[in-house]
C-alpha cells in the first residue's frame, strides 16, 4: 500500500475536519441545513457507513453501492456500505465493518484510519457517521448483498479530485417532488444526497494533504 500517502491520511483526519459547511456544497436545493451539533440523540438513529480505500496497480479506489429498489427513503440511491447502529456492535466503527460485510462481502484486514464529521439526514431521521478504512490486501473479492445491491461502482481517488466529476442535475426521490441537486457522475451514475455531502467532505480533506 502506498504508506506514505496513508500515514498522512491517518495523521490529517485526526485534525479539525473540513466539517459540515464543505458537507453543504453537495446538498441539493430544498435540503434543511441541520447540523449534526444543533440535534438532541432523541431526534435521531444513529448509522455508520465505511468509505473504504482499496488499492488495483497504482490507483487507490472506493467502492460504492448502488441499491435496489426498495419501498423506502434512499431506494436506488448509490452510497457507501453502511447501516443502523445495533447495540450487539457495541461502537460505531463495529456497526460499519459488519456492514461491509453483509452488504459487499469484505471483512478481513481492514483497518480503520478515522472517520470524518457526523451528517444528519432529515428524510430518513439518521445521523450517520463516516469512517475511513483501508483495505490491506491486494485480491478483492466482492460478494454483494443480492437484496440490498445491485451493483458496485468503484470510484477512483484520481478521479474524485476532478473538478468535472460534479455536475448538477433535477431528481424525483418520489413522484411529483422534483429539485436541483449537485451530484458527482461516477460511472454514468448520479451519486447524490448524503453520499455526495460525505464524499465531498473526504475530497477537501484529501485536497489539504
């Protein structure tokens, strides 16, 4: 793995985060700007989702899942692997590697470099908090959840760092609510919502390395 490049990773993210503001440049038009420090834990679920790096040749990726539809608030949406918080996980760094793993099949040798600001998302009452993981083995065999995932994108960190990956678009969540949003094109898809907020937060901070 590129070592270098990792302990500095490890090293930034244990310093003052980009945070919310930078999370707000992806949100889209209608979004309530709620801030993870203004709401009681009685106003929200508590989830965890894993932004992990995986290393093909040269190129460090992400992967991302893109979900089935479902009846429900983030239904074919694409995100990373992550979940609800279960008291058996004890903490929440637990609850997003049990979720990688139920959901992309990647357990082993995963190592937690930190995580980046908690985000509030009002539509489903979470607040998920984002870990950063990396993947310390080359051969990657995914084995997707076949209920929850249709399919796995992967999103290079070279790429996530072009300015002409954010574009902007209108979405339907749901029929007759229409709004515009920025979103990140990732493999023809539009990633936005919470994922782009979360990942627009990680480019800031990779931006000040």
């Amino acid at each position: 793995m590129e070592s270098a490049f990792l302990t500095k990773l490890k090293q930034r993210l244990q310093l003052p985060l980009p945070g919310s503001d930078v999370q707000f440049e992806m949100a889209h038009v209608n979004r309530a700007k709620l801030k993870h420090e203004d709401l009681h834990p009685s106003e929200f679920r508590t989830s965890a989702v894993l932004i992990l790096l995986i290393q093909k040749g040269n190129e460090l990726y992400i992967p991302l899942t893109e979900r089935n539809t479902y009846n429900g608030a983030h239904s074919g949406q694409v995100s990373f692997p992550g979940g609800k918080f279960d008291n058996d996980d004890i903490t929440l760094e637990r609850t997003a590697l049990r979720e990688c793993y139920e959901e992309i099949g990647l357990k082993d040798n995963i190592e937690v470099l930190g995580e980046l600001s908690p985000l509030y998302i009002p539509v489903s009452k979470f607040m998920v908090h984002p870990f950063v993981g990396i993947l310390n083995r080359e051969e990657i065999n995914y084995s997707p959840h076949t209920t929850e995932v249709k399919s796995i994108l992967e999103l290079s960190l070279k790429d996530l760092m072009l300015p002409h990956l954010v574009k902007e678009t209108v979405v339907e969540p749901s029929p007759g609510i229409k709004f515009k949003t920025p979103y990140f094109d990732v493999e023809g898809r539009i990633v936005w919502g919470a994922t782009a907020m979360i990942l627009n937060e990680f480019k800031h901070l990779l931006q000040s390395l």
